[in-house]
C-alpha cells in the first residue's frame, strides 16, 4: 500500500486547492494498489470487479488531465 502526500493550497476564500497532477496521481495510485492485490491473490481482490474500478480511475484521471491540458493551452490564458 502506498502512501500519498498531498498538498493543499489555501484559497482567499479560506477553501483548499489540490494541484490536478496531485490527484491525478493519487487517482493512478490506488489503481495501482488493487491492481497489485490482485496480483498477489489477495482474496478481498475480486479481479472483474479490479479491472472495472482501474480503468473507472484510469479513465478519470486521464480526463482531468486532458481537461488542464486544454484550459492551459486556450490562447486567451496569459502565460
């Protein structure tokens, strides 16, 4: 099992912000570690069950990626 540190980011507002690739990490992350406890024949470790929740994961972290990637890339954005 991994272990996760993940920043927060104070707002004015007084909310808290993770960075994207922080949770997209995280997100990879524990898909990772079902997928090892599959692997190592866990027997809490459904493997149909793995398989649909780390490509769900998967899935969304590859999302919020591309998301970031075009709000970063819109022209009207200052660098």
């Amino acid at each position: 099992m991994h272990s996760f540190a993940l920043p927060l980011i104070p707002t004015e507002e007084g909310g808290l912000l993770i960075p994207a690739e922080q949770v997209t990490a995280l997100l990879r992350g524990v898909a990772d570690d079902w997928a090892s406890a599959v692997e190592d024949g866990s027997p809490e470790a459904d493997p149909e069950t793995v398989r649909a929740m780390t490509e769900a994961l998967t899935q969304l972290a590859d999302q919020i990626d591309a998301e970031c990637i075009a709000c970063a890339s819109r022209p009207d954005r200052q660098p």
